[in-house]
C-alpha cells in the first residue's frame, strides 16, 4: 500500500494524538468520524502530503461548529468544577488555620478601612468649591501691598478694583464682591444675634452655582436691604411661614425685605452664610464713600472670565489698570499694589486665608499615613502568604505528582488570596460604614454621610483590591508551582534564603513606617503643647469678653455701662477696645517717621482702646508710658509694639519715642511702645501693630474675673446687661477657651493622626503576632530537642526574638532620618514651633522595640514553656 493510499484511509497518528489532547476523548468519539470525512476529501482532491494534513487538521478541528459547540460546552463545564474546587481548598485552609487567616485578613481588613476614611476625607477636602460651573473661569483678586519693610498679602481689594475691572476690561464677564458680615437681626418677637451673614452683590447668584428655591435670582440681591436666607436660615427665623416677602429688623433700625430662599450651601463650600444681605445697602445707602475708596481693602472680589480667556494676559494689564485709577499720592507714599487672579479652586487652601480654611498640608500628610497604613496591611498580607509557603510546598508536591500543572498551581495560589483580600475589602466597607459617624466628629466635619454616599470610587477600590492580592499571592504562586515535584517533596524548599530575606526586608519596612508615624505623633503633640503653653505676653485667664457688636446704644452709655458692672465684686478689672487678642481687627494706613527723619508708609493692624486697656491686660510696656486720663492730648498720640519699632529701622524700642505719625488723618507723636504680645495665634509672626486711644469707638467689654464661682458671676452679669443693654443679648465668651479654639484643627489633626498612628502600629504587630507564631511551629521539633538538651526558657525566648530584635532596629536607623525631615517640613508652617531633640526618635525607637518585643515575647515564652515531649511526639 503506497503511502498516500494508508494517509487516506485514517488520520495521521500525529494529528489523532493532537486532537484526542486537545479536544478530550469524550468529545473525539463524536466528532471523529465527521473530521475524519472531511480530510480525506481534502486528500483526495488535493493529493496532500502528511505534513499538509496536520496543518488541515488543525484548521478544521478549530472551526468545525459542532467542535466549537461542544468545546465550549466542555470547557465551561471544566473550569466551573475546578473553580468550585478552588473555592473548597481555599475555604478548608482558612478553617483549618484559623489563626493565620485571622491576622491575614484583619489586618489588611483595618487597613483598607483607615484608607477608605481618609480617602473619604481627602476626597471631601479637595472638592471644595468644584460644584460651580463656571469655577474653572473664576477667579478671586488679591494684592500684595509692597512697603519699604515689608510685603502684605491681602485676600481682600477695596471696593472699587473688582467693578472697574468688569468696566475696562471685555475679558471679565462678570464680578461679585462679598463683605463677611455679623448682624442683630429681629423679627415681631425674636432677637438674634448673626454671625452668618454677608454682604453681597446682585450677581451673587450668576457667578456662583447656588440655588435659589424662591425668588429671582437676577434681582433677588439688587436693591438696597434686600435678603436673601438659606432654607436653615428661613426656618430659623420664620419657621415653616413663607418667608418671601417678610421683614427683618437689622441692628435695631433697618429694615430689610427678603426677597429669595436658597437651598443650603453646600458642605464643601468655601462660603458659609444663611443671610445674604444686598451689598448696594451698604455701598449705595450707609456708606457711599466706600465705592471709590481704593485704598480699604475690606472687600472679597470675585471675576469670571469669559470663555477662552487667558488669566496670565489679564494679569499682565492689572499694572496701568492701578496706575490708572490710584492717584500719585497713593503711589508715592512707598506702598506698591499688585493685583493676581487666584482661581477658586486654590482659595480654600489659600495662605492669604478665606471664609473657610482648609490645610493642604494636612491632606498630604493624611494621604501619606492612608498609603503608609495600606502598605503595612499588604506587608503583613505579603508576609503571612510567603512564610506558609514552606508548609504548602508538600502540597504543591503532591498535586503535581498527581498531575496538576503549573498554570493550575498558579491560579490556586492567586484566587486564595484574591479571595481573601476581596474578604477583607468587604469588612472594611462595613467597619468604614459603622465608623463614619465617629470619624466625621472627629474630623470636625462631614466628610460624608455614608460611604457609599458617591459609589464612584467603589470600583477603583476593588480593582485595587484584586492588585493587593494578586501581589500578595504571585510570589508564593511562581515559586512554589515553578519547583519539581521530587525537589519539593525533598524538602530543598525550605532550605531557600529568597522568601526568608524578603519577609526580613517587609517587616523592616512596616517598622521603619511604624516608627516614623510614633516620632511624628510625638511632635505634633509637643507642638500642641508648646502653642497652648507657650506665654502669649498679655493676660488671658479668667477674662470674660462680652461682645456688643459695637451697637449704638451700648456705645453712647458706655461709660455708665462701665461703671455699672465695674461695680460687681467679683469683677476687678475692665477695659473696653475695639478688638481683643484672637479676633479680627482693623488695618490702617500709617506713616511712621524712620531714623532719616522721612515719613514711611505701612498698613499695620490697628486697636481703638480705652485707657485701661494694657494694663488691665497686663501687656509690658518697654519704653515711654501707657495712656492716660491725666494727658488730655492722647487722642492724637500712638503706642507701637516692638515689631513695628524694628520695621521702621529702630534697633532700640526709645529710640522711636516722640517720632511723628499719620493714620487716617490724625496727626501727632508716638508716645509708647509694648512687648509684641500675640493678638493673633502662635501660627504667625507678631505683625506691626498700632494703639490708639479712641474711647467711643468699641465693640468689646473685657472683665477681668476673681476665679471663685465663675458660674454664678456669669449669671448676674448676665442679669445686670439685661437691665443695662436689654436691647443687645448678652453674648460673652472667656478669651483663654476662644483663643485655644483657633488651634482646634491641629487638635483635631493630632487626635487623628494618633488614631490612625495606633492603628497602623497594631496592624504592624498583627503581622508580627502571625510571622513569630508561624516561626515557632516550624522549629518546633528544634525548641524540642534544645529544651531536652538543657536548654533554659530564657535562652529559647532569646533564640526567637533576637533575629526580630535585629530587624525593629534596623528600621530605626532608616527611619530616624525620613522622620526628622518630614516633621521639618510640617513644623515649618508654624512661626513658632517646638524643638524638635534627639531624644524624640531614640524615644520612637525604644516605643516600637517594646511593642516589638512584647509581641514577639508573649508567643516566645509560651513555646520556651511548653513540655518538649509533645513537640517531639507532633513531629
């Protein structure tokens, strides 16, 4: 028989052997004949050769419909049996070491939750003000004022800047200008004092994306005392009355109609207001000088560009636009305005600050501790999975004697720890969910109301998840799958350096982050200390302010009001002032005279003080005298503080005593000059500052308190305004609580980063608790055999814990630099910080040592005392 003649009566051997390979013998037997049949006419009208019939074999077994069908058919049957399979082994390996896959998934499981709340916080903190839709085109004004000592950086402009821009230039389409505003609003038979208010110009609402529920948001604002409320506000004041069209009393004698309701302001605002008050009230009504005053920077402007507009090439035009409108005087008194555009997307995080504050400091350093955190988790899930792989090595063994292959091993691998990494990610969105209330508390704000409030972010988790653990699982997967059965079931496995020297190098990392988060916990609570405790150089204990907003009627008595409460025993001292240390003051533009006998212009904050005011204070006088009834020209004198001294170029604080200065029109001699006391928080420098005496103009009374029944005295005090001022409530706060409140968001930042430093620390020691536990059981037989030879307790503990103790303080020697320039870097945003000693990282250093060790003592001393014979007798 020739050989084209036996290739036609049955397929080639080889090609039968291929496809009874690939297609199984189940489905051969049923379509053989068919595969057959349509080779050998292929052979019979081409005359093929062999080597042409394999490659025909191959074509039609891959596109013959029935093979397809039924290889489909076979392969989903397959591959959901093995799955299932899968799913059975990874499940009685989770059971039969519980102890292990606890940790494991745990600690990756607390992990994922502390991401997940600062990404809930980051998250909320960057979208501040991302809700306009035309916020990509906005823009706020603001100046730097250049003096002959100094730079001031001015968030706000005066009031004209903003108005004329949209005149001059066809680039802005719009502007809005916004005064923060404190209000006593009355309604037929309530009083309240607003702290919520602005003012603000009729296209308010065309620049920013508020909604207005009633009224015409084009006209809502645009005549004079005109309101718009929020629905908080509404409800406030009018309850579930329709407040369209009703009347609110402001300050006792304007009367105000509103005229829209807003649906609240969003959280991540950067305003935060329930009254609106129509700003042409003030700049059309009670004060229209101030419409063309360039030189009172008290507003906040806003421009919207229109679209394609460059911001740069409106910048470039800001200069002669100055030099266009300011008079030369202005300009050759030694001041220099510069005008930029700061997009609205910037203003919360601002430096020249805003209505609301946010810190971009904090949120990196909270970004840093959420991967910080996450990445000590997956250590932890990287390490348990690479130190049980010795133990799986046999079982390895055994299935590929079995005749599992390598793509099977790998896959069994990999879906174990996906599987336990997708169990954690679960329990974290549960944790994440019951913890939320509390992190919002914390956080002193709210984040979010649920974390599946915005679900976007779900799936990038997930997808994050599975990285996690596809990366925890490849290696033991690659390796374990990769060795020959007989070299594994040998034991030469477990002899291997490469997944002992990768455990030591992960847990080097988790503890070197470990101890870089105790150094930074350590600062942050020093530096809170140092700013609570740090001398602020004027008295601050016992002192009850009582704010009166400056209201008229109390202004006209004052002086009876004055005498009035002086008279109550337990009140020692009082004072009244414009401002008081912590709260907002005035700045003024002044004109000092320097060494050359020239007249230097600056704009400096301002007090208007009586004549108890630094002395009541206990503020030091360190050249000339405090004021005084018994000069009767001290309505034209000014008292300086040191900073100011120093910034007109006096090196001695007498050297400036009876020098000349201006300051709004009131000319006369410098007769004082205080300590620099610190009326703004330790965050800042001690600015120049100005005292003058200007009795009738005050919006404080200061009462300085005997310490004894402090709760009784507030009471008839009380009782006593209201017999004085019963028009004004009596709103009073003690200056020590107020000014420590200006730190509540590094408190806030201190008890978080505590929080989510202990955390991190426990999940480090969780993978610690798994690593030692793990060590034990695999020299068990070796403690045995040592304990039986003489070996004391103390020496085992030894033997087991030295080879961590190595590790901790290797990752203190690559921690203590990271640290120290990390904590730099944030106490540099402080004008006055804390010293940052040695003793700080030695101190961080011995902290994790101890937890260390306690960890590693505890499983230690329980194999030390364990009867060898049962070690013996279980290997």
């Amino acid at each position: 028989m020739s050989k084209d003649s036996k290739d036609s009566k049955s397929p080639p051997r080889l090609a039968t052997r291929f496809l009874r390979w690939y297609c199984r013998s189940e489905l051969l037997d049923e379509i053989e004949g068919d595969l057959y049949e349509l080779f050998q006419r292929r052979v019979e009208a081409k005359g093929l050769r062999r080597a042409q019939l394999r490659y025909w074999l191959n074509v039609l077994m891959f596109f013959h419909p029935d093979y397809i069908r039924k290889r489909k058919q076979y392969n989903s049957i397959n591959h959901t049996a093995m799955f299932r399979s899968y799913l059975k082994v990874t499940a009685r390996n989770a059971v039969k070491h519980k102890f292990y896959a606890t940790i494991n998934v745990l600690g990756l499981a607390i992990g994922m939750t502390c991401c997940l709340l600062i990404f809930l916080y980051v998250n909320h903190e960057l979208s501040y003000d991302n809700f306009h839709s035309k916020a990509d085109r906005t823009y706020r004004v603001v100046v730097d004022i250049k003096t002959p000592t100094e730079i001031i950086y001015e968030k706000g402009t005066s009031s004209p800047m903003a108005a004329y821009m949209k005149t001059d230039f066809p680039e802005v389409e719009n502007m809005v200008r916004i005064d923060d505003a404190a209000f006593l609003l009355q309604t037929d038979d309530k009083t309240f004092e607003e702290d919520e208010a602005m003012l603000v110009d009729s296209t308010f609402f065309d620049v920013f994306s508020f909604t207005l529920l009633q009224g015409n948001p084009k006209t809502a604002l645009k005549e004079p005392f005109s309101i718009v409320l929020t629905e908080k506000g509404a409800q406030k004041y009018f309850g579930n009355e329709d407040p369209l069209g009703q009347q609110l009393l402001i300050e006792q004698e304007y009367n105000c109609t509103v005229t829209g309701v807003m649906r609240d302001i969003p959280k991540n605002s950067s305003f935060d207001a329930q009254v609106f008050l129509s700003l042409s009230s003030e700049l059309e009504e009670l004060n229209p000088t101030r419409s063309e005053q360039w030189g009172n920077f008290g507003y906040t402007s806003y421009v919207q560009l229109s679209e394609g507009a460059d911001p740069k090439v409106l910048e470039s035009k800001l200069p002669n636009f100055l030099s266009k409108y300011i008079s030369e005087d202005n300009l050759n008194n030694g001041m220099n305005y510069t005008l930029f555009l700061e997009p609205l997307s910037k203003v919360y995080f601002s430096d020249r600050g805003g209505f609301i504050i946010g810190s971009l400091t904090n949120v990196r350093i909270f970004s840093a501790i959420a991967v910080f955190i996450l990445l000590i988790a997956c250590i932890n899930f990287m390490n348990l999975a690479t130190s049980r792989a010795t133990e799986r090595a046999k079982e390895v063994g055994i299935r590929k004697v079995a005749g599992a292959v390598r793509r099977q091993l790998t896959t069994q691998f990999l879906l174990e720890s996906v599987l336990l990494s997708l169990t954690a990610f679960a329990i974290a969105l549960l944790l994440g969910e019951v913890l939320l209330p509390t992190f919002n508390q914390l956080a002193g704000k709210t984040v979010a109301d649920s974390v599946f409030q915005e679900t976007y972010y779900l799936p990038i988790f997930t997808v994050f998840t599975l990285m996690i653990g596809l990366l925890a699982g490849i290696y033991p997967a690659l390796v374990l799958s990769g060795f020959g059965s007989a070299t594994i079931l040998k034991g030469r496995f477990s002899s291997s350096q490469r997944g002992i020297v990768l455990r030591k190098v992960l847990v080097v990392a988790q503890f070197a982050i470990s101890i870089v988060l105790i150094a930074g916990t350590m600062v942050v609570y020093a530096q809170l200390d140092f700013m609570k405790s740090q001398s602020l150089g004027f008295k601050k204990d016992q002192m009850l302010v009582i704010d009166f907003r400056g209201d008229p009627a109390v202004q006209k008595n004052i002086e009876a009001i004055k005498q009035q409460l002086s008279g109550h025993p337990s009140v020692q001292s009082l004072s009244t002032s414009s401002s008081v240390p912590g709260r907002a003051n005035n700045h003024a533009f002044t004109e000092i005279e320097n060494p050359d006998g020239d007249m230097q212009a600056t704009n400096v904050n301002q007090f208007y003080v009586d004549h108890n005011f630094l002395s009541h204070y206990e503020i030091e006088l360190t050249a000339g005298r405090y004021f005084s009834p018994e000069f009767a020209t001290d309505s034209s004198t000014l008292i300086i503080n040191e900073a100011l001294a120093k910034s007109c170029g006096y090196a001695k604080s007498e050297d400036i005593i009876g020098k000349r200065f201006s300051q709004w029109g009131v000319e006369g001699e410098i007769v004082g000059v205080v300590q620099d006391y610190h009326f703004r928080s330790l965050q800042e420098n001690v600015k120049p500052m100005t005292i003058r005496w200007v009795p009738y103009v005050s919006q404080y009374i200061s009462l300085n308190l005997r310490s004894e029944n402090l709760s009784a005295t507030v009471s008839e005090l009380e009782q006593q305004w209201q017999d004085l001022a019963p028009q004004r409530p009596f709103n009073y706060f003690f200056l020590d609580e107020a000014f420590d409140r200006q730190y509540r968001a590094e408190v806030r930042f201190g008890q978080l980063f505590v929080y989510f430093a202990g955390l991190a620390i426990f999940i480090a020691c969780l993978g610690l608790l798994g690593l030692i536990s793990y060590t034990i059981v695999q020299r068990t037989k070796e403690i045995g055999i040592r304990k039986v030879l003489g070996a004391t307790e103390s020496s085992i503990v030894r033997l087991l814990s030295k080879d961590f103790l190595v590790l901790v303080l290797i990752a203190f020697i690559i921690a203590t630099p990271i640290a120290w320039y990390v904590l730099q870097q944030w106490l540099a945003d402080f004008a006055y910080r804390t010293p940052m000693p040695w003793w700080v990282f030695a101190l961080a250093g011995l902290t994790a040592t101890f937890v260390a060790m306690l960890t590693v003592s505890f499983q230690s001393i329980k194999a030390a005392l364990a009867n060898p014979v049962d070690s013996l007798r279980n290997e």
